[in-house]
C-alpha cells in the first residue's frame, strides 16, 4: 500500500509539475533557428505544445519520446526538462535525475531561470528514489554489470547512480568464474561502497621432469651415493687393518673390515648400475633399483 502511494505522489507530482510549465511559458523563449519568417521556431513550439497535450491525456512515453528527439535537434533546455518531467512520471528514476540535473544546470536561459524552484522541487522528489554505489573492481579490464545492465569496465572512477532498492554487482574476466555482490541502494547523497574482485588466474602447474630429466637426477644421486658408499669403506677397510695390526683388537679388525667391504660393494654396485650418459641423452633402455622398495625401476627413451 505504501509503494502505490508513493507511485501515485510521483505520478501526480510530475503531471501538476507539467501543468504549471505549460501555463508559465506559453510564449517562446527560444530564438528562431530557421529562416526569416521563423517557420522552424513554429515548428519548435508547436512540438513543445503537442509534448505537453501528450503529457496531460498521461502518455507519458509519447511525450518522453517526443521531447527526446525536440532537444537532440535543438538543444533546447526546456525539452531536456520537460523529457526529464515525463521520464519522473514513468518512474524511471535515474534517467529523470540525469535530464532535470542537466536542465537545472543551464546558465543564461529565461524559461529555466523562471522556472528554476519547480525545476529543483522535481529534481529533490526525484532523488528520493536515486542512492549512488562507488564500486571497487577488478582486474582492470573486467565487465562490469549492475542488475544485468552494463556499466563499462574496472576500474570504476565515478559513483553510480541507481535507484533505490536491490542492486546486484557482477564482474567478469577472462577464463576465471564471475564474482558478484548483491547490496541494498538507499536514497541520498552519500555512496554505498562495495568491493567485488574476481581472482587471479591460477599459476600454471610445473611441467612434468621428461624420461630424460628423471634419469639424469637418478644418475646424479646414484654416482653420488656409490663414490659415499666407497670412500666410506674405504676408511672401514682400513680401521679393521689397524684393528688386527697396530691395535691387536680382533673384534675392531673384524667389525672394520666387515663393515667396510659392505661399503665397498654397495659402492660399486651403485657405480655400476647408475644410468650412463648414452642412456641419460635418450638412446637407450634402462632398469634400475629403486630405493623406496625393493625391485627395478625401468623407463625406455626415445
């Protein structure tokens, strides 16, 4: 009940705003734009009485219309008003606000000098139905619609004008999922602030180590491992030498000597059954042993 209240008020606001500019401006104050007998400045006047006729018998669209095309052709403020006037009566708030904003502001105009405090009661009815929205966005370059409308591109420099109630945000960029907010407009001078980013692509994942690129890391740490694995037995070896000569210790010289000829055989293994270089470059089949469970690994290169 309240909203067709507040419909009527602006529909009945807008059609008496109307009836007074008719009876306040029946001479025009525009110059003839035409030849000398002023026959386009008739036509101008006759296209302002026919919009205010329309606006009266409540066809606000033809009048909206028709005021539309008189100011894109003679840039006559009284038109942009006017349209501004029937776009109030339609409800279409934000447009209303843009054309009676823009009519207001004219300088050195004899009508909207006249009329400038019925211009500025419409214009405040109007803004009660109008909120701003600044919107952060990004990345710089995402679409950015308000309520399925377009409104260009991230990032927005301006505040949005919108009417009053529900508006849902949404940004889209290339190959990533659309982010969107949905916010409540309210009426007034103060913009409400919404963020709505849409992340950044995600890294793309490491390539994959080729056949060769494995075999040359397995080469690497098992030419590694077996040159450890020697010199390891290597100084085992000798301690159990010491152990039977110089300490006369039979159980250190069996312990070294035991020890480090393991050493030395996993050693030489690991030497031996590491890839080659011929099989690293990719010109061969190889199988070795794995470390983290018992059997061979295999990989064939071409």
């Amino acid at each position: 009940m309240v909203a067709c209240a507040v419909t009527r008020s602006a529909h009945v606001w807008a059609v008496g705003v109307g009836v007074v500019f008719v009876l306040a401006t029946s001479v025009a104050q525009a110059q003839p734009r035409g030849g000398r007998n002023g026959s386009n400045n008739d036509e101008t006047e006759a296209q302002h009485a026919q919009g205010n006729r329309l606006r009266e018998q409540g066809r606000h669209a033809e009048a909206r219309d028709l005021f539309r095309a008189l100011y894109e052709r003679t840039q006559d403020p009284r038109a942009l008003v006017r349209q501004g006037l029937a776009e109030m009566a339609l409800q279409e708030w934000i447009a209303a606000d843009e054309h009676l904003t823009a009519g207001l502001a004219t300088q050195g105009n004899r009508w909207v000098d006249e009329n400038r405090a019925r211009i500025n009661g419409a214009l405040h009815d109007v803004q009660t139905h109008v909120g701003s929205l600044a919107v952060e966005c990004g990345p710089a370059g995402a679409t950015l619609t308000v309520n399925d409308t377009a409104r260009g591109v991230c990032p927005v420099s301006a505040p949005l004008r919108l009417a009053v109630g529900s508006a849902t945000v949404r940004v889209e960029a290339p190959g990533q999922p659309p982010r969107s907010e949905t916010v409540q407009v309210v009426a007034g001078s103060e913009p409400l602030r919404v963020r709505v980013v849409v992340d950044p692509p995600a890294p793309p994942p490491p390539p994959t180590p080729t056949v060769n690129e494995s075999l040359r890391r397995r080469r690497r740490t098992m030419l590694a491992l077996g040159g450890v694995s020697l010199g390891l037995g290597a100084a085992g070896v000798g301690v159990g030498l010491a152990g039977f000569t110089a300490l006369d210790n039979n159980t250190v010289g069996l312990v070294g000597v035991a020890a480090g000829g393991a050493l030395l055989v996993t050693g030489v293994v690991l030497l031996v059954v590491a890839p080659s270089r011929r099989d690293v470059e990719g010109r061969a089949a190889l199988c070795a042993p794995t470390f983290d469970r018992p059997g061979l690994a295999c990989a064939v290169t071409f």
